[in-house]
C-alpha cells in the first residue's frame, strides 16, 4: 500500500511541475493527440533554442513525451496533462 501513495505522490508532483510551466505546458499543447517533429514543433512555438531544448528534454526525461520514429508523442501522463489545460 506504501509503493502505491508514494507512486501517486511522484506521480502528482511530477504532474504540478509540468504544469506549473507555461512553456512546457505549451509544448504538451502543441505537441497534441496526433504528435508532431521536432522541426513542426519548433516553427510553431516562438522559443529560443534553449527554451525549446530544456523543456522538451524535460518533458521526456519525466515520461510525458517520447520519441518514436521522429516523432514527438504524448504518453498517458502526457495526455493527463493535456487534458488538465
């Protein structure tokens, strides 16, 4: 029972911090349902190259957004997020 609060602990902190983020949450945004390259993503969000590189970095590294095929995508944790706006 202790390994599940303290999964849905991470889990709620991880989710605050995406959100408490305009630029990450403007990736997850833009990214979508239907997921996008990196070269879309960047034409379509007004970033500098570190803006863009540290959010999405984070964004991946924390299991809201893989990369499969050249593609960005939202994982479930990603499509939460999207949803929480």
């Amino acid at each position: 029972m202790v390994e599940k609060k303290e999964r849905d602990r991470s889990h709620h902190e991880r989710l605050f911090k995406a959100s408490m983020s305009p630029i990450r949450r403007q990736i997850v945004a833009a990214i979508g349902v239907q997921g996008k390259s990196r070269e879309e993503l960047k034409k379509e969000l007004n970033l500098t190259e570190f803006q863009f590189k540290f959010n999405l970095d984070w964004l991946i590294r924390e299991g809201f957004v893989v990369e499969e095929n050249g593609r960005l995508k939202l994982t479930d944790d990603g499509i939460e997020l999207l949803e929480a706006g």
